[in-house]
C-alpha cells in the first residue's frame, strides 16, 4: 500500500474566534515498505498529521488516501508517544484489543497476539499489566498491539520520546530488527534528528507552525542499519543538512 | 578567624520527626483499655444499668437474643431492605452516571435535575415516599434506594468525566465504536470513582435505614434500638447499635475486599 497526502491543510480553532494554522498544504507520498521519519521543530504540527492519517482528526481541506490492490482491514495503526495502553488489560489482552474489536474468535486471536508478543520480545510478560513493566517494555506493548492488526501502515507519533537515552537506543535498534522482519510501511514522527537518520529511509523535515513540507531528505545507508553506520559520512552529512534546515525555526520555538 | 580550625559536622537525618511509626499495640490497646474502663463504671454501679449498661451485659444479651432468634428476625429484616435498596439506587445511579457522563442530550437533560435535587436531605422525603408508597417494604426500599442513587450518580459522572481522552482515542484508532469504548475504557476509567460512590452511598444506606425502621415497623435493627429505647430495654438498646456499628464495618470491609478483586490492576 502507498499512502498519499494531497494538499493537506489544518486549521484550528483557538477558543478565542481565531484561526491557527497547524499544517499548510501538505503533499507527500509513502511508498510500501518505505520507513519515512516525519521530523520537525516542536509546534510544526508533525502529530497533528500523522492523527490526519490514522482518521482521528479532520483536516480543513486536503485529503489522505491508500493506493494499492485490495483495500486493508486495517489501513493504519497507532504506536502512541504516552503508550496509551489500557491499564486494566493485561499484555496479552492489550495487543489482543484491536483484533477483538475486529471480531476475531477468541483462540485465533489469543494466538495472532501471541505471534506479535513473542516478536517484540514480550514473552513471558503476558499476564502482566502495563503498571507491572518498564516504560521500554510498555511501548514493546504499543508496538506488539499496532502490529496485531496487520495494518497497511503502521504510525509512530514519537514512540520513544518518553524513554530514557539508554532504552531508546536499544528500541530503535529493535523497532528497525522488526522493520528488517515485517518490512511494515512505517511513518514514523520524531524530533531527534539522529534517530531520524538513523531509522528512515527517508526524512521528511517539517517547518514551523503552520507546518509545511521544508525537504525531503533521502538517507543514503544501507539496510539492515547498524550503530557503526552513525560514522559514516552520509549519516553526518544527511543530519547536518537538516539540521541547517531547522535550526533557525528551533531557535523561533525556543523563544516563543 | 585567622586560625584555620579543623572542623568536623555528622549529618544527621533531619526528616526523623515526620516518620510516622504504625504503634500496633497502641491501636489495640486504646480499644481494649476504653471497654475495661466502661465495664469497671459500670460494675462499680456508679452509674445506674438503666443509662450505661456493661460491656459483658450487652454481650450477653446479644447472645441471648441471637439464641432465641429475635436478633436473626431483625437482621434479616434489616439486611432484606438494605440489600434491596443498595441494589436498586446503586443500579440505577451507575446507569444514569454512565448516561450524563458519556451522552452530551443525556447530561443536558440529567445535570441541571441533580443538582437541583441531590441537596435535598432524603430523610424529608421520607413522609413523601410513605405518602406515595405506603407504610409498608417499598417507602423503605425507596428511600434507601434514594441515599444511594445521588452519590452513585455523582461519583460514576465523575468517574467518566474523568476517563482518559488518550485511552479514548487510543480505542477507537483500533477500531472500537460506541458500544465498545464506553465498555472497554469509559467503564473500567470510571470503576475505582464509583467504588467511592458505593462506599458513600453506603454509610447513607445504613443512616436512612434505622430511620425507615423508626416509623410504622415491627423488625428491623432501627425498630429493635426505638422499642428498646421506648421500654427502657438500655441492654437491648446497646445490642442493636452494636450490631449496626458491626454492619457498617463490614460493609465497609466487604466493599474494600470487592474492590481488590473487580480493580486488579491498581497498585
């Protein structure tokens, strides 16, 4: 599946009778099995796009659709930045929700979940409830729960920004192990600049508020990545050019 | 100060004061000492048996009572009402909580009406309900019920007021409609706030009883402590407030014990 955007524009209310503009005229494409990073200064409305695409939000004008054969059952699913796991469902029972919603039987499903709880390095964790683990091990759950549902596209609203430095290193070398093994389409929104580098084949850098499309910047590494490739001069050449390109606009947001 | 003094100062742990110990023997040993000191006035006959009758007096006669049946006849009659009420207020306020918490037709039309008359003190009601329903069970089911709805209603709408807009959004993102986000995440969000409420509405419950039981009845615990007090029965008195005061903690007991198990997942 590819996901196209077309013009994407969000305006919001802010109680006041004014309008704010979040993104301004977004158009962009991602190809399947492409692992695209959705980078931008904060306030540049890179969440506010990516619960565009997932259906959670209107856009003002502009639209979103999926190109390919057959239309999925599920065209996107969420990793959220906070995990938003359901506290009182245990990690079988969390990355079982989507399915259960789907109307699976019971037993195909407690085996489907079973699947995805193995492949993010959960089990054993089954009967546990989000409270009981770490804050890696609960987005190991976020992750497990999104790919439960087979979707097309799979949406990571800074899935490791509530971690510690040590853990995020370790789930982005995890996340990209699962990418190598599922080859998921992933969008994947962040504001670290080298994780962006580091995971995504491509890097989509987003200006300030309203949030408009500043580059795209291919990643000229190879798959599968490894922490040595953080050396290579394409990883520091790719992540000074973005750097250059919003630094201006951090520096705006900062004063703000 | 030209002299440069060799100086050493211990840190000591300067939060010692705010340590609060548990004094496990203390807590047992105040309640002991409070009933040896009320059997000792008593036996003294300091006091006349008919105002302060003594602690082993009243055990016996609770034996005696529970011997010949009389106490199980008001107990049952009791619990028969206050089982019933509990159920129907507690029932129908986690509904209508649910109700005007999730639905904005619902809470337009609910809030203003509760409160507008959640205040009323629903002992007044009392007479009304007896007006309405007769002197017999349902005036006495019903004003129990009533106790227990307003706090119910309350708490629940709080409870889902307070749901997680995350875990909301989060649902639906996986494909839950209406049906399913208010049993998956608004019902379980709201769960620990309408224990509270049952907890409320408990100690209400039990308030509204003996006053039900004080008009136009023949069992009942109110009834036994009224009668008792009418005909100066000071023992028998005592035997029924102990025994609501033995209801009211163990409701207060078996709630928290119900709320470990429906809740598993707090810490």
């Amino acid at each position: 599946m590819r996901l196209v955007l077309e013009h994407v524009s969000k305006t919001y209310d802010d109680g006041h009778g004014h309008d704010v503009p979040a993104l301004d005229d977004v158009s962009l494409t991602v190809e399947a099995e492409e692992l695209v990073a959705l980078l931008g200064p904060s306030g540049c409305g890179k969440s506010t796009l990516l619960n565009i695409v997932a259906g959670l939000l209107a856009p003002t004008s502009g639209g979103v659709s999926f190109e390919g054969h057959a239309a999925p059952a599920h065209p996107t699913a969420m990793v959220f930045q906070e995990f938003a796991l359901f506290p009182w469902r245990t990690v079988q029972k969390n990355v079982e929700f989507g399915l259960e919603e789907a109307g699976m039987p019971a037993a195909a499903r407690a085996r489907e979940a079973r699947r995805f709880i193995e492949l993010a390095g959960l089990a054993g964790f089954e009967t546990k409830y989000p409270h009981q683990l770490s804050g890696g091990m609960r987005q190991r759950v976020g992750i497990a729960r999104a790919l439960a549902v087979d979707p097309a596209v799979l949406l990571m609203d800074e899935p490791f920004s509530a971690l510690d430095a040590q853990t995020r290193q370790l789930m982005q070398e995890e996340l990209l192990a699962i990418w190598e093994r599922t080859r998921k389409t992933i969008v994947y929104v962040t504001h670290n600049i080298h994780e962006a580098v580091y995971m995504a084949d491509r890097v989509i850098v987003l200006s300030r508020r309203p949030g408009r499309v500043l580059a795209e910047i291919p990643i000229e590494l190879e798959r599968p990545r490894a922490e040595a490739m953080m050396a290579e001069p394409a990883f520091a050449h790719a992540a000074e050019r973005i750097w250059s390109l919003i630094k201006e606009q951090a520096r705006a947001a900062v004063r703000e | 100060m030209s002299e440069d003094r060799h100086v050493r100062i211990a840190v000591e742990d300067r939060t010692r004061f705010l340590i609060r110990r548990e004094h496990r023997v203390l807590r047992v040993l105040a309640l002991v000492a409070l009933v040896a000191a009320w059997e000792v006035v008593a036996r003294a006959g300091w006091v006349p048996v008919l105002f302060l009758p003594s602690p082993l007096g009243v055990l016996a006669e609770g034996r005696d009572m529970l011997v010949s049946g009389e106490l199980a006849g008001h107990l049952a009659a009791s619990l028969k009402r206050l089982v019933l009420g509990f159920a129907v207020g507690g029932g129908l306020g986690a509904a209508v909580g649910i109700a005007v918490g999730f639905f904005s037709i619902a809470e337009a039309v609910g809030a203003p009406i509760i409160a507008a008359t959640f205040p009323v003190p629903k002992i007044a009601l009392l007479p009304l309900l007896i007006l309405w329903l007769g002197l017999g069970e349902p005036s006495k089911v019903a004003v129990i019920a009533l106790g227990v709805f307003f706090p119910m209603v309350i708490n629940t709408y709080t409870g889902v007021r307070q749901a997680d807009a995350l875990l909301v959004r989060a649902a639906v993102s996986f494909g839950a409609r209406r049906a399913s986000v208010i049993r998956k995440v608004i019902l379980p969000s709201a769960l620990p706030m309408i224990f509270a409420g049952l907890r409320l509405g408990a100690g209400t419950a039990l308030l509204l009883l003996v006053a039900a039981e004080m008009i136009a009845v023949e069992s009942g615990i109110g009834f036994l402590v009224l009668h008792a007090g009418n005909i100066m029965a000071t023992t028998k008195l005592m035997v029924g407030i102990v025994v609501l005061s033995l209801l009211g903690v163990l409701s207060h007991w078996g709630l928290n014990r119900l709320e470990r198990l429906a809740i598993p997942w707090r810490t």
